[in-house]
C-alpha cells in the first residue's frame, strides 16, 4: 500500500508585509494586507504548511486552508481581501 505523496512548501522570508512561499520552482508574496489572518502568526506557524494538491495549502497550527490561485491571483477571489 502506498502512502499520499505531497508536495514540499516552503517559507523562505518573513517580514512585516508578508512572507514568500516557494512552491516547487515558483515563489509567491503571501502579503498581510490581502491575507490579514497571517499577521499576528508566529514564524512557527507560517512555516508549518502543507501542500497536499496543487491547488490547495494547509497551515495546521492556524486551521488556515488557502487556494494557491487565491494567492497567484487576489483579485480573482474578492472574499479574500475583505477585513
């Protein structure tokens, strides 16, 4: 029997206005201002993700679950940028 395979996710910077994911070979800014739920998070939990399919990220310590479109593509996903 074979186990689920998933994908690496990477944090490789933090600062006050977001932090960079790398995604395989692609890297995106994850900025607070448009994902607001991040801000007070520790770098523990920013960098305690998941990438279980291509489209979909898991935070566990903050039971955060993102579409990674959301974050190639903010505008598309108004709901997201809403305070």
């Amino acid at each position: 029997m074979h186990g689920i395979t998933t994908s690496v996710a990477e944090v490789t910077n933090v600062s006050k206005h977001g932090f960079w994911l790398l995604l395989g070979d692609e890297e995106l800014l994850v900025p607070f201002d448009q994902f607001p739920w991040f801000k007070q998070a520790t770098v523990e939990q920013l960098t305690t993700v998941e990438w279980p399919t291509p489209d979909h990220l898991y935070w566990p310590q903050l039971d955060v679950d993102l579409s990674v479109s959301s974050i190639r593509r903010p505008q598309d996903f108004p709901l997201v940028s809403q305070h």
